[in-house]
C-alpha cells in the first residue's frame, strides 16, 4: 500500500499566536478591565461546585 503523504502546518510564533488571540478577543469584544474577568470567573467556578 502507498503511504499517505500529510502536509505538517507550520507552526506558529508566539508573536503570531499572540496577534491571533489579540484579534479574536477584539472580535468577540473581550473586556480589558479585571473586574470583568473576575465576575465571568466566579460565574463558571460556582456552576462548577455545583
């Protein structure tokens, strides 16, 4: 049987990842303040316990 032939993605920096995540979180327009992240945290960490 022949092989199959895969192409590997190249890998991204980690400059590129970070653009990417940068991007997206502007995307979905992510809070930049703490206290956001803070509120949705306690919120997924109590739904958790549950």
């Amino acid at each position: 049987m022949p092989r199959k032939t895969t192409k590997q993605k190249s890998k991204l920096t980690d400059a590129d990842r970070h653009k990417r995540f940068k991007e997206m979180a502007k995307e979905v327009g992510a809070s930049e303040d703490p206290k956001d992240f803070e509120k949705a945290f306690k919120k997924l960490t109590s739904r958790a316990s549950k």
